[in-house]
C-alpha cells in the first residue's frame, strides 16, 4: 500500500528538491555558473530519491519509456560539469520535458482548479489546448 504520509524523509526530500530547483535557477541569473547549475542537479536529484525513495526513483529513470529522457539529462548534466553549461542546460531542458511529459495533464487539471489563475486556463482557447491532452492523464 502507498503511503501518502509526510514524514520526514519526505520533508527533508522536498526540501532538498527545492533547493535545487532554486541554485540551479541562480546558475541560470548568474550567467550559466557551472558550479551552482551542479549543485542544483544534485540536490534535486538527492530530493527526488528521498521524496518517492531510492527504488521508486531507479524504477522511474530507468523504465523502457524514459530512456531518452534519462540520457539526455544524464548527458546535460556530465556536460555542465566538465564546463560546458548552455549546452548542458539545453540538454537537461529536453530531458526534463521528456521525463516529466506524462504529468503535464495532471498540472493542466490542477491549474484549472486554481481561483484565479484557473480563469484563464478555462478559456476556450487555452482549454482546447490543454483537452487534447486530457485522456493521456497521470494518476497521482
């Protein structure tokens, strides 16, 4: 059974993950810095194995769908190490994006749910866009 509980590995995951998604984000102000775009690739690594766990995370990076993902982030990252840090950050781009495809319907659902914000992505335009992908939807 899947625990939905926030205990404090998962805490100290989202955390982590959070941190790196923000020191990967000043890598980009401060002029694609290597160093900081690093140690944001490794905190929210880190926090993505500590939020859903060590096996779970192996299971998503390394399933049949995800291998291009997989290697393409794999590539940015090995890229933005040696000192190569926007052709790095391009790579981990198309990664993530193939990664985390899948959960794009369940954020559009979530953001139609959002006060005010939903507004706009109820509109008609917005919402065929967004209707396209609605029977591909992630369960969460």
């Amino acid at each position: 059974m899947v625990s939905f509980e926030m205990n404090d590995r998962k805490k100290i995951g989202l955390g982590l993950t959070g941190f790196g998604v923000f020191f990967s984000f000043l890598g980009i102000i401060f002029f694609f810095d290597k160093g900081l775009i690093a140690m944001g690739n490794i905190l929210f690594f880190s926090g993505v194995a500590l939020t859903i766990g060590l096996k779970s995370s192996l299971q998503f990076f390394m399933k049949r769908s995800n291998y291009k993902g997989t290697a393409a982030f794999g590539a940015g990252f090995f890229f933005v190490v040696i000192g190569w840090p926007i052709i790095g950050m391009i790579l981990e781009a198309y990664g993530f994006i193939v990664l985390f495809s899948g959960f794009w319907p369940t954020l559009s659902v979530f953001l139609q749910k959002i006060p005010i914000l939903g507004w706009i992505f109820q509109q008609p335009f917005v919402r065929s866009f967004f209707d396209s992908y609605r029977g591909k939807r992630v369960p969460v």
